[in-house]
C-alpha cells in the first residue's frame, strides 16, 4: 500500500530530528566514518512477523559483523512517506531504510536520483533467482520511474496480499455459517446482512487511510483482469474511471456504506483503530494485509481465520516493501550484508513461522498451521498471477486523494460518478506520457 504499502500496524512516529541521527560510518563508496555504526530504519511494529525476524535479522549482523552495531531507529508509515524525499536529500540519510514500492514512491525517488542502483548487489549476491516475477516487478524502474523494468532500487525479502480475516466466534455468537474457502460474494454479503440485523457493523474500517480506498479497489478487481490492472498500474493503454470494474467499486463501496457494512463514523478512523476494533472483538470482518497476521495471532484472545476475498481471480498484493539504499548512505557495504540476511533461510524460515510471507524458506520449516494456510493462499494466488498491486501506486500523491475522495463517498458529500471523475482528473494529470 500503498504499498501502499501501507498497509502496516500503525507505530508511533518519532520526530525526524537530529536527535535521531547518528554521525555513521561509511562503506566502499568513501565519506568519513568509524565504520561501528549501521544505521537502519524501518516501520514494521515489533510484535510483526517483519519485526520479529529483522529484528533477529538485527542480531546475526552483529554477530557476524564483530564491532558493528546497529543503530535501528522505528519510524511510522506516515512519517516516512511524507518526509523520505527531504530526509534522503540531505546528510541524516540512514544507511538503510524500509520503503513503500510503486511508481509513485521508490519509482519516484529512484526517478530524483536519491537511492542506490542495487542491480550489480542483486545479480552477485543472487537475490534475484530468489524472487518470482510477480514480487520483481516493484523491485525495478525504468529511467522514467514507471516499475516492472530496468535498474534495482530495492529488494523485498517478503511478500503480501490482502484478504479476508474473520472472529469466529462472532459468527458463532449470532448464528451466521462461517466462511471457507469457496464461500461466494453473494454469501458474504447475506452474511453481513445477518450483521446488520443484530446492530453489529460487519467491516472493521479506516476512511482516513488506506483501509478504505483498498475496500474499493478490490471490489473494482473483481470485475477486472490483467489487462485491465496493466492498463491501470504500468500505463499500457488508457485507464477509464467510468469503466465497468470502477464504476462497480464505486457504487458497490457506497451502497454498502448505505447498508451499514461500513460505518460512516469510521470516515476519520486509523488503520491502527480498525486493527484495534477488530483485536477487541467488536468487528467480525476486516478486509486488510497480511503484515497483521503476526500482531493479530498475538493480540487476538478469540478463535478467528482468514479467506480470500471471494468470486475473484485479483486481489491486492505485491512483494514487500523494499530494503532500499538512500544514495547519500555513508555504509552501503554494510547495508548490502544486513540485506543478505534477512534473505537467509535462517530468517526467511522465522519469518514465515511469525505468520509473514517468505520469499526464499524452506517450506517444510514452516510448523504453524495459520502461517502454512496464509502462505499457501500466497503460493495460489502467485500461480494464477492473481497479485494486483495497490490503487495508490500509478502516479505522485494519489494516496491523498483516493483518502479524501474516498471519505466523500463514506459521507454522502460525493456520488459515485464524481468520485470517478475526481480520480481520473488527478491520474490523468500525474500519469507519465507514454
């Protein structure tokens, strides 16, 4: 979500300060250093299954590295998007950062000249022949920062999707048939009118991120396909807002507000606030990433499940948020190596038991079985080339604008059609000519 990202537990933000910013050592690429410090940052909350394996991750650099120490700095999801540009184009560049992949965040700093050709890094090391070409493609832009081709700015060493978790024992509770694997859309939606009966609003929400936009997107996907996702994502051909697949996610998303599957309260609510009504046992439903899993296996005390959102071959997915190296990096030497353990099978076969998505374990390291079923969705979804990216990635700031425009819809303040115009106006005028 974004990668949009994105689409993780919401964390404190720390002020980016000088405060924050340690005076590190530099690698190969020369400046002045005492090469003891990497300094790392990233957004992944520490209860994550990202935050569990990096943070083991952490650990075996300075086992491995005698004298290193790695100084990890926890920036929320917010800040980073909002300040990377200015911090990466100054000297309080970390060495190593988490950032959100697409055209319209690592595609445009690539495109600024702010982060690190990794491609030599990738081809030697051999991270490439670890990744299918599903999650590649938000590793690579092109010299007009468009994804899918050319130089490597960043490495995931994971993958994500969206779908569908839900409180078992809420289903149990009011008497609604669970959901399973081949429930349809048409059932989910008899399941959620069953909600509504009994004063329950079915889907946990968040108007004022990305929550919401992605609950649109997904129903637009379901009446769309590859062709269709290209168009919108990588520019091959002309995106219609008024087309059959957005007109259908703007008016279904807006219908099912009226119905009361999604609150209109809800328009200013976090994606943090509908992780935390979703924990506390007061939405039966929440349409969102994988990287919850790990926090929603802890924090969770009811029976609860997941599912593919239903009567679809598309859903939102990429490989991870990418390791990217800002170029003003004093210690990218260092960087490369901690990036090169976190594509460890040692940590690739944690990460995978935290309940996150590996991109290079050994499959039968993985004993959980919520962490075997939510990867073995990945693996199906993979196979059909079902992974459709995020609605905000095209073009510059269009995260901003599906949020406002999309709460207009939660509000009643936009119809369907002006909504649709709203976003084709603000594509059109960041999209690159072709």
């Amino acid at each position: 979500m974004l990668t949009a990202r994105r689409r993780t537990a919401a964390v404190a933000a720390a002020a980016m300060s000088g405060v924050l910013l340690l005076a590190s050592c530099g690698g190969s690429d020369g400046g002045s250093s005492d090469g003891k410090t990497l300094r790392l940052w990233h957004y992944e909350g520490p209860e994550s299954a990202m935050g569990v394996a990096w943070d083991a991750a952490i650990k075996e650099f300075e086992k491995t590295h005698p004298g290193v120490k790695v100084k990890f700095e926890e920036k929320g999801f917010e800040q980073i998007q909002k300040t990377a540009p200015m911090v990466l184009n100054s000297s309080d560049a970390p060495d190593l950062m988490e950032y959100n992949k697409g055209n319209a965040t690592a595609g445009r700093l690539s495109q600024q000249g702010l982060l690190t050709d990794l491609t030599a890094e990738v081809t030697e090391r051999g991270w490439d022949k670890k990744l299918s070409a599903g999650v590649r493609t938000s590793s690579q832009y092109d010299a007009t920062g468009v994804m899918g081709s050319g130089k490597w700015y960043g490495v995931p060493n994971y993958a994500e999707y969206t779908l569908v978790y839900y409180n078992k024992d809420l289903f149990k509770k009011y008497g609604i048939e669970e959901p399973t694997p081949s429930t349809t859309i048409g059932e989910l939606t008899a399941a959620m009118d069953k909600f509504v009966d009994e004063g329950v609003t079915p889907l946990a929400n968040a108007g004022a991120e990305y929550i919401a936009q992605q609950y649109l997107y997904q129903l637009a996907l379901s009446k769309a396909d590859r062709s269709w996702v290209d168009t919108y994502e990588l520019y091959k051909g002309r995106t219609d807002f008024h087309d059959a697949a957005w007109t259908y996610g703007a008016r279904t998303f807006a219908d099912w507000v009226d119905k009361g599957y999604i609150a209109k309260s809800t328009v200013g609510a976090k994606v943090e606030d509908a992780a935390v009504s979703f924990i506390s046992g007061k939405s039966p439903l929440l349409f969102s990433g994988s990287w919850w899993y790990g926090r929603f296996k802890t924090e969770a005390k009811f029976d609860w499940g997941t599912f593919l959102w239903p009567s679809t071959n598309l859903t939102l997915g990429s490989g991870g948020n990418l390791w990217v190296v800002p170029k003003a990096a004093k210690n990218k030497d260092l960087a490369y190596d901690f990036i090169d353990i976190t594509m460890s099978e040692k940590i690739q076969n944690l990460l995978g038991n935290q309940g996150g998505v590996p991109v290079a374990a050994d499959p039968s390291a993985i004993t959980d079985p919520r962490a075997k079923r939510l990867i073995a969705d990945f693996t199906s979804l993979s196979e059909k080339d079902g992974l459709a990216f995020y609605p905000d990635w095209p073009v510059p700031d269009f995260y901003n604008v599906l949020v406002s425009e999309t709460q207009k819809l939660i509000t009643g303040d936009a119809k369907p059609d002006a909504y649709l115009d709203a976003l084709q106006d603000a594509y059109d005028k960041g999209a690159p000519k072709r």
